[in-house]
C-alpha cells in the first residue's frame, strides 16, 4: 500500500577530495616529489589520507638510477584508533644504452589502504627480482625499434612472512616496418605457490600448481584512417582439465581529425578454474571448481569540437556466468580434499554503463569537464547447468533500473616556480 509519505536516506555524506603534488627538479634529471591525498566525510564517518615521497637520482652521465618511493596511510574511523599503513619501492639499475638491466623490492604492508581515494590490487605482500633488457635503438632489416626483456623474483606474505611464489617473465616489443606493432609474452610460476587472498579468512591459503600464461598483441598503422588491435593469451596450470584463453579484438576508424569510433570485444572463457565459494565455518572453508564464461562489447565515440573542446561516450555491456562441476574443503597445508557439500552458487551478473564526458581546456593545463554516467546491474541464479542465453540475458539488463550520475570537475593549474621566483 502506497502512503504517500517519502523518505530520504543518505547514501554518502558530503565528502572533500583533495590531491597535492609538490615537485622539486633536481641536477641530471633527477627529482624528488611530495604527494598527499586526502578523503574527508562530513559528520561522524571515515576520513583517510595517503601521504608519500618519490626520490629519483641519476647520476652525471645519466647511465644509473636509484628510485625509492614510501608511502604511508592512515584512516580515521569514529571512536576507533587510527590505522597505519605504508608500502615501499625501491630500485636501482642501468637505464642507458641497449642493454639495462635493475633489481627492486616492492613492500605493501598488511595495513595499507588507499581505496578511499585510489585503487589498489591488494596489501600485504613483498616481491624482489631483478631483469635485463635489450633496447632497439636504430632500425633494422625487421624492425624500427624493438624492446626485449626478461626478469624474474620471488614473492611472499608480508605478515605474517610466507612463501608465495617464484615467478619468470620473458618477451619483446617490435615496432614493424609498416608502422604497427607485436608483442609476445611468456609468464611461468615453475613451483606450486600460494595464494593467500582466496579463502577469504586470515591465515588459510590456496595451493596453485606450477602455471605458465603466454600471448601476443598486435596493432596496425595507427597514422591511417582504420586501425585493428587484437590479441590472445592462454593459461594452464598442471592439473588435469585446467585451461583457459581469452581474445579481445579493437577495430577503430577515424573519419578526419574531429571524429573517431571503436569497438571493442573481449572473451574470455575458464575451464576448471578453482575459487573461494562460501565457508560453511571458520576451519571449512568451500572451494569450487567451475567453467567461467565472460563477454564484453563496447563502443566508443569521440568528437573534438575544437582545439580546446572535445566530446566523448562508450556504452559498454559485461557479462559473465558461472557454473559449478564440483567442490573441495581446503586444507590448512593448502591443498584440496573431498567435500559433500552441496549448495547451489551458480550465477550471472551483467553490466551496463554509458558514460559521456564532455570537457574544455580553458588555459593550459586547465580544465573544465562535464560528466554524465548512466549504469545498470543484473543477477540471476543459474538453474540446471545451462549457459543463459545471450539475447534474453541483453534484455534484461536493458529494461534493469538505472543509475545516473551528474559531475562536474576544473583542474586549475598552477606553475609554482613562477609565484616562487617572485
């Protein structure tokens, strides 16, 4: 029964973004940079900053570098202790030449959290290697430039220290005599490793077989009007069934230089694939093993209407189903043992977002941009071990209840050395 009376309920409190770069140039091309990101909530809600140091020193002949980057976090939640966070990059390696080569080790503590104002992958980890490159720097018979590079490191839990994995990365970039571009990869884990993150309670971990990925990209002559992107890769893991691949493919055409379109196609179907499912306690932990199936198409269009103004939209659908064959209990050394459970946790989710921008360069440097985001989400349990179908699936993200966001963002720029020299 409808009342007629209305509600109103506070989806996100009045919220401060604020992001502060200070750069000083230093000799031989050398840097140091001070960055600070703040988040702060009106009222009684979480507020959090990010503050760090990036140092960059070459030496005269600009043959060697140093970098170090720390960072800190911290967030500030009503009536509960602040959170400390920090991560750390550090390298140093010969940067000149065709031949180079650098060692690191990247630190991201348990604690660090910057999502308040910025993505990130995950925390708690350490990762150290090292690598050399061979670097093209005239043409020759095959190619203009090419780029080719192999690395390899070691990772471990950060907290409490673990194991993870060995890894190794080999491949190569050509720019071609017809102006596009390849490039070929070939990742291997050659031991079991571990993966920390899937059960999804603190102190269990996931055993991964040895894995290798390989794929290669390719582009054409993005100076012509009609430009192709494409590419594939492959991953298996050494045990029985597992397989996966995905292939995207991006045809763009440019009319003249006020209007550009593209599509793009990404799919990517997983064989066997193993993931984190429900844990029935905090010691029985699910994992199943499933066949994924993703899809994504997108279409964009870019419009410049003048030097300074430009106008863009991409309307993008995502859709991904999930079936189950079968599940495991985790073990605590990581490994899978033979579980009755039964529950159902086949599902589809589906995307689909538009979102147009429309911005003005009103001095250098400075901007004035526009934004409208239109979005729908839609979920379904799968019945019977059927893939749905495509079309009825489009349907009914269609006609789903959309969301639409208005903003509005001026970047100013501001040169410091010029109000600093006076």
């Amino acid at each position: 029964m409808n009342s007629g009376s209305t509600k109103k309920i506070l989806v996100s409190p009045l919220t401060n973004y604020n992001v502060t770069v200070i750069q000083k140039l230093l000799p031989n091309q050398s840097s140091v940079s001070l960055i600070n990101a703040s988040t702060l909530r009106s009222g009684l809600y979480r507020d959090a900053n990010v503050s760090g140091l990036e140092y960059i020193q070459k030496d005269k002949k600009n043959n060697y570098q140093f970098a170090i980057i720390p960072k800190i976090s911290a967030i500030f939640n009503p009536g509960s202790r602040v959170r400390l966070g920090y991560t750390n990059e550090a390298s140093f390696g010969k940067i000149s030449g065709e031949i180079n080569w650098n060692v690191w080790n990247d630190i991201i503590s348990d604690r660090w959290d910057p999502s308040d104002l910025g993505y990130y992958s995950g925390n708690n980890r350490m990762t150290s290697g090292g690598g050399i490159t061979y670097n093209q720097t005239s043409a020759n018979k095959y190619f203009n430039s090419s780029n080719w590079w192999i690395n390899g490191g070691y990772s471990n839990q950060y907290s409490p220290f673990k194991y993870a994995n060995w890894f190794s990365n080999i491949g190569f970039w050509a720019g071609l005599k017809n102006q596009g571009s390849v490039n070929w990869w070939n990742y291997i884990q050659p031991f079991a490793s571990y993966d920390f993150n899937e059960p999804r309670i603190a102190g269990k971990k996931l055993r991964i077989l040895p894995y290798w990925n390989n794929g290669f990209n390719f582009s054409t002559d993005s100076r012509k009007k009609m430009r192709l992107f494409a590419y594939y890769s492959t991953s298996i893991e050494l045990r029985k069934n597992y397989y996966n691949f995905s292939f995207g493919i991006e045809p763009s055409y440019r009319f003249n230089d006020k209007i550009n379109v593209s599509y793009n196609l990404f799919y990517s179907p997983l064989y066997n694939e193993r993931g984190y499912v429900t844990n029935v306690s905090e010691d029985e932990i699910i994992i199943g093993e499933r066949k994924q199936v993703t899809l994504s198409h997108s279409i964009y269009f870019k419009y410049n209407m003048t030097k300074l103004a430009s106008f863009s939209i991409i309307a993008r659908h995502y859709n991904t189903n999930l079936i189950h064959n079968r599940f495991y209990e985790l073990q605590d050394d990581g490994s899978l043992g033979t579980s009755n459970y039964d529950g159902e946790h086949d599902f589809s989710i589906q995307f689909f977002n538009i979102d147009a921008v429309l911005q003005y360069q009103f001095r250098p440097g400075s901007y004035l941009t526009l934004v409208w985001k239109n979005s729908a989400e839609h979920s379904q349990t799968i019945d019977n071990k059927k893939q749905p179908d495509y079309g009825n699936q489009l349907d009914k993200i269609l006609s789903a209840a959309k969301d639409n966001l208005f903003s509005v963002k001026m970047v100013y720029f501001l040169n410091g050395a010029k109000y600093l020299k006076r």
